[in-house]
C-alpha cells in the first residue's frame, strides 16, 4: 500500500485514568510516577485494558493503518521500561536534567544493566487480541535511556549505553517472536546529544538491532510539542541514521516546518514524515496533510514515505487528536488516488 498511516506511539489517556492536568503540568517522567494515575492500584490494570481498547478503537475508527496499544499503560515514553531493569536502583533514584535543562529525578546505575523479564511482550499480546490490523509497538532506545540516567556503576556513558542495547535487542526479539508487525525504537536524545550520538549512540543503536528480523523504526524528535514549542528547521543528527540497521526512520516535519531536502541522505530507508503539527490544536485539513507530505517527494520514494503526526499524541485533547488522526487517513486517501497510478 502507498502512503500507510500510523501514530508515532501514544494516544491521550483518558482524564478518568490518568491526571492529564498534572501529567502535562510536569516534564515527562525517567522514574516511575504512579501518583498520576487516578485509578487505584487493586483496579489500575483492568482500567488500563479497558483505557488501551478505547486507543485501539479510535485509531481503527480513524482508519489507519498500523495501529499502535497507544502507550496507554505508561507514564512517559520510556520510564517504564528504563525503571523494569535489573541494575537500575528505584529506592534511591539520581538527579539531573532534562533535554530543556531543568532538574529531574532519574533512574540510577547501580549495577550492571539487565533484562530481569519481557517488559510489554503481554502489551503486545492485548494488542493484537484485540485488533485485526498491522500493529506497532515501542520500544525506548539504549542512547536515549544511558543519557536518562545516572551512571554510578560503568566507567563511561559507552559502556551503559552497550549494556541498554543488550537489554532492548532481547525485548525486541521477543516482540517479534510475539507477532509484532513493526517494533519502533525512540531516540530522541540523538538529537539532544549528537556529539555522543555520532561517538557511540549509533553504536548501540545497530547493537539493539542486532541479529532481529523483522520491520524495525527509528524515532528521532525535539521533543514533545507540549514542552517545546518552538523548533529548529533541521536535525543536529539524521543522515547518520543511513548506517543505522532499522528499516524507518521517523521524523518530525509539521511543526518545524522541516527542510526536507535533508532526506535525500537516507535512501534505503522508508521516512515516517510527521505531517501533523501537535503545537496546533486546529485540526488540519487533509489538503494541509497532502501539501506537507508533498514538501518530501522531491526527496522521498512514493513507496518509502509513510504518514505519522511528528511525535506521540500523548498531550492532546482526545477529540483533537481522533481529527487530526482522520485528516492523515485522508489526506493518505488523497495522495492514493493521485499517485496510485504513477
């Protein structure tokens, strides 16, 4: 199929599960914050089923094509996974700061960093109970977690971020053999960091992929358009990810109005354009949709680009984010008919 349609990762939590108010009042969580939760631990599981079918639901009502569990079940992209790791001390967590400078709480190093147990092998497995479609799941990434985190056991931040990369290769392996259609890995902090990204991120990057079969995505972004609103045209780090052993890369290009001539150094990979600006609580157009992903075809294969907002939905109003999922499955509806032929 040309122009396939997905989310990035997460969807908005309903208000009855999660404190939206406090969870968009704070930066997103390294450690656990079960204090954002609504529902009380005995009843908390049931109630994130029943909150991850209402995601799965609205993506598959929206029509699109890869659907994701909506990350319902966690409280930052990464923390729950990051804090499921032997090696990582939760009872006495570290300080440091954020990708915007400020002070937060983060998982420690106190050991060597292992897998203890599949993490979201069972989110995998409700997802696809529950859903007919190709589905995605995510994963965070071994550079990404190292930088998130304060080292007091390994020499040097190389070392960790190798030891990540062990942890989050035998999860995806899992995921796959669970029957994951696309397994993504969320890299932001390659763009934060690019000068250890190039020194060794990439490193352990291909380290996490290493030896899996099956479709693999990247997923690289300024960060979250609730903390950053304001966004630079083009990447610190992304032909770099040309060597990278995933299948997708996926970008923010909506709201950074992104110079995308810059994809033209990623040839043989399939580009998961943001085409939905998740600054803009005005719902897109599919013909807004259409012309943003038309700023990448002078530099994209047709057969390579696939629709995506620019990064999670997970801050949204719940009825902004059903729209402008409808106005991608559109606008995807559009691009068909005009290249289809081609």
């Amino acid at each position: 199929m040309l122009f396939p349609t997905t989310l990035v990762g997460s969807y908005p939590q309903p208000d009855w599960l999660i404190d939206r108010e406090k969870l968009a009042k704070r930066f997103p969580p390294r450690m656990r914050a079960r204090e954002l939760w609504r529902v009380p631990e005995p009843w908390l599981a049931e109630a994130q089923d029943d909150a991850t079918l209402l995601a799965i639901r609205a993506q598959e009502e929206a029509g699109l094509d890869i659907v994701t569990d909506g990350e319902i079940r966690r409280e930052s992209y990464s923390n729950r996974f990051a804090t499921a790791l032997e090696g990582v001390d939760s009872d006495n967590p570290g300080t440091g700061l954020d990708r915007s400078g400020h002070p937060i709480s983060l998982p420690r190093i106190a050991g060597k960093i292992r897998r203890r147990r599949p993490v979201e092998v069972d989110d995998l497995r409700f997802l696809k109970r529950h859903t007919s479609k190709r589905v995605k799941i995510t994963v965070p990434g071994p550079f990404t977690m190292s930088e998130q985190a304060q080292n007091d056991y390994y020499q040097t931040g190389e070392e960790a971020a190798m030891d990540y990369a062990v942890a989050v290769n035998e999860e995806i392996r899992d995921l796959f053999a669970a029957g994951a259609d696309v397994v993504q890995i969320d890299e932001p902090w390659m763009q934060a960091r690019p000068e250890k990204a190039r020194q060794y991120g990439l490193k352990a990057l291909n380290r996490a992929l290493q030896g899996v079969s099956g479709t693999t995505a990247v997923h690289i972004c300024f960060g979250y358009a609730a903390v950053i609103h304001q966004k630079p045209p083009g990447y610190s780090f992304l032909p770099e990810f040309s060597a990278c052993a995933c299948d997708q890369v996926s970008i923010e290009a909506a709201q950074p109005a992104l110079d995308c001539s810059v994809l033209s150094t990623l040839k043989n990979k399939k580009i998961m354009i943001g085409c939905i600006d998740l600054n803009d609580m005005t719902i897109e157009t599919p013909e807004i949709v259409v012309a943003r992903i038309k700023r990448a075809l002078p530099y994209v294969p047709k057969e390579h680009v696939i629709l995506a907002p620019d990064c999670g939905m997970k801050y949204l109003p719940r009825d902004v984010a059903f729209g402008k999922m409808k106005a991608m499955v559109e606008g995807a509806k559009i691009l068909r008919a005009e290249y289809g032929a081609r």
